[in-house]
C-alpha cells in the first residue's frame, strides 16, 4: 500500500482524513500541532488515542530532511547543508545571514531537466521531484540544526521550481500557513528559467511572493547558448509573461542575469538587455557566474560588471551585482550532490 505523505498535506485534508476514520475533528488539529513542532513519528503524539497513532503509523508517513554533510563559511558563516531523504536522493541548501534577516535557499527537485549549461544540478541529470514535506523539511532541519529562525525562502537550489508545479504551490500554502512555518509570501521567492504556460498559471493564485526569472541573456540567440528552455519558450513570450505577473499580482518581477565573461557581458548586450526590458517594472540582478567544473565558463571582470550596471541604470533599469555569499564553501547549488554522486559511482 502507498502511504499517504502527512505532513503535505492541509488543514482541510488532516480533517478529511481523521473525519473518515470516525475521529472528532479536532484529532487534525492535534496532528498538525505536532507536526509542527517537528515530531518524526506518530508515537510521539501523545495526547492521540492508541488506535489513531497505529492508523497513522500504517498508513501515513512523516518526512524528514536528514544533515549528511555541512560546511561552515569562515568568512560570512553562510551554511550549506547536503540532506538525504528516505530513499538516498539527495539535495542541497543554503542558509545565508542578511541584514533583513536569514535566508535559506532550498532545493524543488532531485537534479534538473533543463539542462543549462553553466549549472552543476542541470549538468548532473534529474532524478525526482521533491514533494511539499520534502521542501519543507529542508527549512525545518536547518532551523534546527543551527537553533535560528529563517525569515526568508528562495526557492533556487536544485532544480526547476515550475517543473515542480502543484508540490511546490502545495509548498507555499503550507509554509505561510499558521498550522507550519508561517513565513509570509512577501518573504518567499521563487526563481524560474522561464516555463512560460506555468507563470501564467501561477499568476492565477495571486500570491504575494517574488518572482525571479533567469534570463541569464539579452536575446535568443545569446539565451539559447547556454540555455536550452530558450528554445522553447523565446524571450518575448517569457517577457510578455512577466508583464502579465505584474498586472495580475502587483509583485515586481526579478531577472537574474549571471555575467558570463565573453558570452553575455558586452555592452552591446547590456544595451539590448535595457531596450527589451524598457518600461517594465523590474529589477535585474546580476551575479558574477560560478565557475563549474566541465563548463569553461568564467565570471566577468569587475569593470564589465560595473559597466553592465551603469547602462542599465542609465537607461532607467534598475540594476545591482549580487554579494557572493559562501564562496569558500561552493555555495551556489548541484555541486556538493554531483560530488557525492561521483563519489558513490566509485
Ligand atoms: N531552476 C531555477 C531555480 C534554481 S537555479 C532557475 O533556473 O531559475 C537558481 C539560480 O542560479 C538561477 O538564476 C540560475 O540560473 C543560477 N545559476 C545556476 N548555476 C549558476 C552558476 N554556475 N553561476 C551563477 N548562477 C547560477
Ligand atoms: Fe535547472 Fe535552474 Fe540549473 Fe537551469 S539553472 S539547470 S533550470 S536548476
């Protein structure tokens, strides 16, 4: 028998569930009660009734993120974890300490489909998609490992977040709800290479979150090199996209372009950039790339940066290069899993 995933699912759900086992409602609110305070099995719900606990622990189960390495940054104490999960799949996240407060990057997939040339997840294949409990016992296993509470989620560790659709907006509402983590959707950002049908979709649920867009590119051609969902889904159907997010939502859209030395980094490019993205309501963050074993790619120098900077901003685009956090410790995500992975080959 297939065992139901207790801690994906809501409220509403948790009373479905013990409402047809012929248990009072208030039984669900006893369950979520503890699965917020982080129990692992259903022997530990103490005030449940014997025959309530043996039904859950046939028929349910309860996920959790377990710490297989962590690394320490000397210099700005990010922490990046390795976590294992039941099956032996493992993912990657970051905790980064930020004036605002702290953040933690989680992963939305075992491994990535899209295949973008210049990311370690994209280079080491797909395995699986996470489900809504998996996301979430990222966060809850770093809150308590380092006895701290996170404030902010972005969701831009391994994997394509919109490849992950339903699990990962299952995410969302659980995490921002009072019966878990209650972490607003203004403090939850979701990254995407551009699945343009599902920001659509997302739009519907008018959340409150941030949307961030990995453009990465000024044009198609350009785009196409190093990503393959360009092929897909153009640049101007994706911009057109984040317009219609904008209108739907009143969330100002985020593009992430990471500064390719010789690739993307021209003013030439940063001239086009500022023309396509003329009038819309935006940001563009730029992130000097992380160099990845196998891909020859090398960030851009300082003094293209800066320039890069000064068009957009010129011409009205607001435009900042993103801190490098955790550079000691390789915390951009998909590397530390390909290392185990290549290790286990061995
Ligand atoms: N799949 C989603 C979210 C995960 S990747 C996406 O692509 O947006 C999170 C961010 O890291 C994306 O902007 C991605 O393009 C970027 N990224 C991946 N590899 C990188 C590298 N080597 N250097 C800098 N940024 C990288
Ligand atoms: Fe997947 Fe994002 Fe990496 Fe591209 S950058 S391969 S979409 S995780």
């Amino acid at each position: 028998m297939m065992k139901t995933d207790l801690k994906s699912m809501t409220r509403e759900e948790l009373t479905e569930f013990v409402l047809a086992h012929n248990f009072p409602k208030f039984r669900a609110a006893q369950i979520a009660d503890w699965l917020k305070k982080g129990v692992v099995s259903a022997d530990e719900m103490k005030n449940l009734p014997a025959d309530l606990r043996g039904l859950i622990q046939n028929s349910c189960y309860i996920s959790v993120a377990t710490i297989e390495k962590k690394f320490v940054s000397r210099y700005d104490k990010t922490v990046k974890y390795l976590f294992a999960f039941a099956d032996g799949e493992y993912v990657e996240a970051v905790v980064m300490r930020y004036r605002h407060g702290t953040s933690i990057c989680v992963s939305t997939q075992v491994g990535c489909k899209m295949g973008c040339a210049f990311c370690a997840t994209g280079k080491s294949g797909f395995s699986r998609s996470l489900t809504a409990s998996e996301i979430l016992a990222q966060i809850e296993a770093a809150q308590k490992d380092l006895q701290e509470r996170i404030s902010h989620i972005v969701l831009m560790g391994m994997g394509e977040p919109l490849d992950n659709f339903e699990n990962v907006v299952r995410f969302i509402q659980l995490v921002s709800s009072e019966d878990s983590l209650h972490i607003g959707t203004r403090h939850i950002t979701l990254s995407t290479c551009g699945i343009v049908p599902k920001i659509y979709e997302l739009a519907q649920y008018r959340f409150q979150i941030n949307l961030a867009v990995s453009l990465h590119a000024p044009n198609d051609e350009i785009r196409a090199r190093t990503m393959p969902v360009a092929k897909v889904y153009p640049m101007d159907i994706l911009l057109k996209a984040c317009r219609d997010y904008f209108d739907q939502t009143g969330r100002r859209v985020t593009f992430e372009y990471a500064m390719i030395s010789g690739v993307n980094d021209s003013d030439d490019c940063a001239q086009e950039l500022a023309q396509r993205l003329s009038g819309m309501n935006c940001h563009v963050n730029l992130i000097p790339v992380n160099s990845v074993e196998g891909t020859g790619y090398r960030k851009s120098k300082i003094e293209r940066q800066q320039s890069f900077v000064h068009i957009l901003a010129e011409k009205g685009i607001a435009a900042t290069v993103r801190r490098t956090l955790g550079s000691d410790i390789n915390a951009s995500c998909g590397q530390l899993r390909r290392n185990q992975m290549k290790k286990e080959d061995k």
